[in-house]
C-alpha cells in the first residue's frame, strides 16, 4: 500500500506534554463514534448506560453530546462496548472472541519481564498461545526507531475495524509506558486503513503524526526505550490508561495512585540528593500515617522496597547510557554501599555486569 501522511496539526509527543482539551476532545469523540458502532452492529445502548452509571442518554450519547461527561467516565462505559464490537468482528471473521482471562494472561507475561524489550517478546508468545484471539503482535527496528506492529488480522476492512484497531494501538501505548512508569513517546501512529475508512470518523486533530494507508498498524517510539526497565508487575494495574498519549492528563499529578507520587518522591531525592528517602519521610511528604501508606501500595501491588529498587534501577540505566561516570560514581550516586553491591543488584536486574550493558547501550538523548 501507498504511504501517506494524514495531514493535521499537531504538537509532537515529544515536544508538548499533551494538550488536555486537545486529548479530552479525542477522547470524546472516539467514544460517541464507538457508541454509534455498537448501535449499528450489536444493538440498544441503555443497559450499558445502566450498568456504567453514564450520567446520559442514549440520543444524547449517539448525538454527540457528551462535553459535560468527564472523559475518565466515558472511556469507563466505552470499555465493556469495546469488547463486544471486537467480539462481534472477530466472529464473522470465523475466530473464536477474546475470552474473559485473556487480557489477565497478556498483562501477567508483560509484567514479569526485565525490561521492555523482553515485556514485548513476551506479549508476542503470548498472542501466539491465546490462538491470535487478539491478533498478531510484532516488533521492528530500523536504525533508532523501533515500530510496535499490531495486525488484527481482519478479514476485510472496515469504520469499525479501524475504530477497534485505533483502541488497541492507543491501550498498548499505554500499558507500555504504565511498564516502565514513564511517558513513551510516541513518534509516529500507523493505520492500515484508507483515508475514506478512517475520515468516517470525524475525530479532531492527532497529538502525533499519523499515518494512513501504511501497509502496518501500530506506533514507532525510540528504539532506545526497549532496553528500559520494566518497573511495574501484573498486580498494579490501576491506572495503565493514564499513560496513552490519548488520555487527558492535566491533574496527572494530583490524580495519581499512591504507587506513582512515592516513587516520584523517591526518584526525585536519588536524583538530586543521592539517596532515597526513608519510608516514615515519605509519610511526612504525603501527609498521611504508616498504616494508610503501607495498604495503600499493598492494594496497588507494590511496597516501598520494589519502588526504591524500580528507582535505583532506572536512574541507574539512565546513568550508563548517557554518562561518563565510573561505575563507582555511579554507585554512589545510587546509594549503595559499594560498587560490588551495586553489581551484585545490576545483574539480578538485567541479568548482565554494568560494564557490559553500557557497551552495548545507545544513548538516548535528552529526555
């Protein structure tokens, strides 16, 4: 297929910390657009107005007339819709739909991997196992970009395919960055659709540069993400949405689960301090007690040491890709007691020496 550029104007990713009405918009837009799918294909929208608690009808919600909705609301109904249409497409292309335990399997094989490379390798398989119920996940890379491929194997293009396929390239954006508690830039998204399919859906203007007609679709991001750590596991899936370049962020920072303010508390005190706090300073910080913190991070999967060791290891990384520092500088910077200490936790990490993944590393740049 011929290569376009669908031509919008946007900021990049990577230069603008998103836009929120931009992305409120978006968002919206790609609900009611679902909505008036699911309409069309399966049937009555009311009893998934019920069950979500949507503060709307169902003329008001096919009319597009959702601004007053928050947008975390609306992506909340849109998921249960979601899933029926994907498996509506699914059976008339003669597959069996996803089942209820299948995106549990996907995120568990993501979050036992080291780094991210490894969390897509593993997302691969597991594609594979499930019996392409999901599709076809694959990875490529060309000089320093890499381009997460996702085929959904229809049978025959379509409004609602390219809508499904739009929804899954947005979620995999987002539960890779979740992965590596970072935001992922997105350099590019890739539709395999024509222009009349996807211009069918009378969305805004993108965050990021988007193709169409791409013979592939999927995103691309810098290659050198694939060697960062993976710094959440399978039990913390809280708040993966918030990590899209579609979602709205602007109370980002005051919306966040307990997990992501400490671990930015920690990390900012390793950077500028050398040292991380102790566990009753964080406490302090929060304004809340030790009881209340320690069920907190309990209830979203992880404690103070896993997030003190997700710092240590990021920084860490960030330190031997970009700098010249000795590994015992480095060592220090990270606040361990010495050098063979900080071996001794690099390799149960990466499963390799410091001096080795710093010969093959590729600086990444400023972040």
């Amino acid at each position: 297929m011929r290569v376009s550029e669908y031509s919008v104007s946007y900021e990049t990713l990577e230069n603008d910390p998103m836009d929120g009405n931009l992305n409120s918009d978006l968002s919206r837009q790609l609900s009611v657009k679902m909505a008036q799918i699911y309409a069309e294909t399966v049937g009555s929208l009311e009893p998934l107005i019920r069950q979500s608690g949507l503060d709307c009808s169902e003329a008001d919600l096919l009319a597009g007339n959702v601004n007053r909705l928050a947008t975390e609301a609306l992506r909340r109904f849109s998921v249960p819709l979601i899933s029926r249409i994907a498996a509506v497409l699914n059976r008339a292309d003669g597959r069996d739909p996803m089942g209820a335990t299948d995106w549990s399997v996907v995120l568990y094989c993501l979050g036992g991997a080291r780094t991210l490379r490894e969390a897509i390798s593993r997302c691969m398989e597991c594609f594979e196992a499930i019996s392409l119920r999901m599709g076809r996940m694959s990875l490529r890379t060309r000089s320093d970009t890499a381009m997460l491929q996702l085929d959904s194997l229809r049978a025959a293009p379509s409004v609602a395919g390219c809508a499904i396929d739009l929804h899954g390239v947005i979620n995999f954006h987002g539960i890779l960055g979740w992965l590596i508690a970072d935001r992922l830039p997105a350099t590019t998204i890739a539709l395999d659709y024509d222009r009349s399919l996807f211009a069918a859906m009378a969305l805004p203007n993108w965050p990021v540069p988007l193709l169409l007609e791409a013979g592939w679709t999927g995103f691309a991001f810098p290659a050198a993400y694939l060697d960062y750590p993976v710094a959440r596991t399978g039990g913390e899936v809280v708040d993966w949405p918030r990590h899209s370049f579609l979602f709205d962020v602007e109370n980002l920072e005051q919306a966040g689960a307990f997990a992501d303010q400490v671990r930015r508390l920690a990390y900012r005190s390793l950077c500028e301090h050398s040292r991380l706090p102790s566990f009753e300073q964080v406490v302090r910080s929060l304004r809340t007690s030790t009881a209340t913190l320690r069920r907190r991070l309990a209830d979203e999967g992880t404690s103070y040491r896993s997030l003190k060791i997700s710092c240590r290891r990021e920084l860490g990384l960030e330190l031997l890709r970009s700098t010249t520092l000795t590994i015992e500088q480095i060592s220090d910077r990270l606040s361990f007691c010495d050098s063979d200490a900080f071996r001794r936790s690099f390799r149960e990490w990466m499963g390799t020496s410091p001096s080795r993944y710093r010969q093959g590393a590729k600086p990444i740049g400023n972040r």
